[in-house]
C-alpha cells in the first residue's frame, strides 16, 4: 500500500511540474478581464485614446483654419457636426486636438507623481527612521501649499508651456503616492514572509520589488487613475489663466465678456451657452 502511495503521489508531482506557475501580473490580468465593469471602463478609454489619435487623419480635421463660406457661430450641421465658433472654427476639431493634449498631461504627469512617490514612499515604510522622517516631512511641506498657487507659480518662473506643465503637475503629486505606499508598506513588512525572507538572507531590493510592492500596489493603481483626472483639470485650470492657445481644449472655455454683453439692449447672443 505505502509502494503505491508514493508512486501515485510522484505521478502527482511530476503533473504539477508541467503546469507553469502564474506569476503576480498574470493573476491580475486574469481578474481584471473577469471583471466586467472593468473591461467596459478599458474599452471606453482605449476607444478614446484611439479616436483622438486616428480620426483627425481620417477625417482631414482642422482646428486653426476658419470656414468663411458658413456662419461664425453656427448651428450643427453635416459639415461641422458641433458647428463653429465665433471665428468660424470647426468646434469638434478642436475638441479631439484638444483631448490629445489634455489626455497627453494626464497620464504624463500622473506618471510622473507615481515613479517619483512609490520608491520614496517604499524606501520610508520599509527603513523608517531618518529616510521616514526626511521623506515624510517633505511630504507634508507639499501637501501643505495649494497645489494651483505653486503651479502658477513655478510655471511663470520655468516658462509657460504644455511640457512645463505637465512636469510640474507630475512633481507636485508625488506627495499622495508616497502616503499612500507608505501606509500599506508599514503593515506589509510585518508579515510573515517577509520575516522569512529576511531569515533567509534575502535582500532588501529584493524584499521590496518581489514580495512588499506586488502587495502594495493594487491602491496605488487606483490613485493613479484619480490623478490622471485632476492633473486634467488642474491643467485646465492653469490654461484658463493664461493666454489662449488653440490646440487645447481649455481655450474654448468662454470668457465672460462673451457670456455677458456690455450691450443688453443690442441683442447679441452667445454662441457658446454660459
């Protein structure tokens, strides 16, 4: 009996040695594409990613020449599916140019917070002490400021333009990434295996990027998608202030003269609704 146990339990490990073992990403990619709402979400941002990179090529879109043969300020037609604007520009194609540069600082500079916070944030949870309070207190002194004020700020400083932007955005947001790693971080090295791999001389990069940031990570993916979308609005806030450029969606925000005439008695009506 024990001759044939051990020959059925060799037969068993041989069985698992040909299944491959699925790595962390793997697993993740697995549920994402299990979850529905979540492959809805994919499919919409990739649709929209797509469409504001392919279709000015497909369809000849120019947002800075002017339609002198049609009404400035006109209606929707076949010709300019959302009409025009007060100059005679198509107003759709400005709105697919200026989603390229608004999607472009969003992920850029979301990017650019988390690859600045999630090492620092990493490197304070897991040493503590001096890097904890070096790192941590920094945090707090950018936290601190309001965010729009020092992107004013430094962008007048460095120069106005979609690049300087992007990487003052991308720098102020470090501070969130950090905190958030920094949290998860303190609960995960008390784990058991990261005690054993300690006990078994593994090192502390290796501790890091193998066992403490695949469980660490999962908030943070979700933070970045928060980011991405306030570093758009904070870039359209900043484009808001500034002159007007006309390859961004924040340059077709209307301005108050437009939505509040000095004539009231002159019957002029917006062509953009306030």
């Amino acid at each position: 009996m024990t001759k044939k146990k051990e020959g059925e339990n060799m037969k068993q490990d041989e069985r698992l040695k040909d299944i491959p073992a699925n790595s962390y990403f793997h697993d993740v990619l697995q549920r994402f594409c299990a979850h529905k709402p979540a492959m809805v979400s994919a499919f919409v941002l990739t649709l929209e990613i797509i469409l504001v990179i392919a279709l000015p090529y497909i369809l000849h879109l120019d947002p800075y020449t002017s339609d002198y043969e049609v009404m400035f300020g006109s209606a929707p037609s076949a010709l300019h599916w959302l009409g025009t604007d007060d100059i005679g520009r198509d107003i759709f194609a400005r709105f697919i140019y200026g989603g390229r540069v608004s999607l472009s600082v969003g992920i850029i500079s979301a990017v650019i917070s988390m690859a600045v916070g999630v090492p620092l944030g990493l490197l304070a949870g897991y040493y503590r002490g001096i890097a904890e309070t070096l790192i941590m207190r920094c945090a707090d002194v950018f936290m601190s400021f309001p965010a729009m004020v020092l992107i004013l700020v430094l962008v007048s400083v460095l120069g106005p333009s979609v690049a300087t932007v992007t990487i003052v955005i991308g720098v102020l947001g470090w501070p969130k990434f950090a905190r958030l790693i920094y949290g998860n971080v303190l609960s995960a090295r008390e784990q058991d295996y990261v005690e054993a791999a300690r006990a078994i001389g593994t090192k502390d990069g290796t501790i890091l990027t193998k066992y403490i940031l695949p469980n660490t990570f999962a908030p943070v993916l979700i933070s970045f998608t928060f980011r991405a979308a306030q570093a758009i609005i904070a870039f359209w806030e900043w484009g808001s202030r500034r002159p007007r450029h006309p390859g961004e969606t924040s340059s077709m925000m209307p301005s108050p003269s437009a939505c509040f005439p000095r004539d009231r008695g002159s019957g002029f009506r917006p062509a953009w609704p306030c």
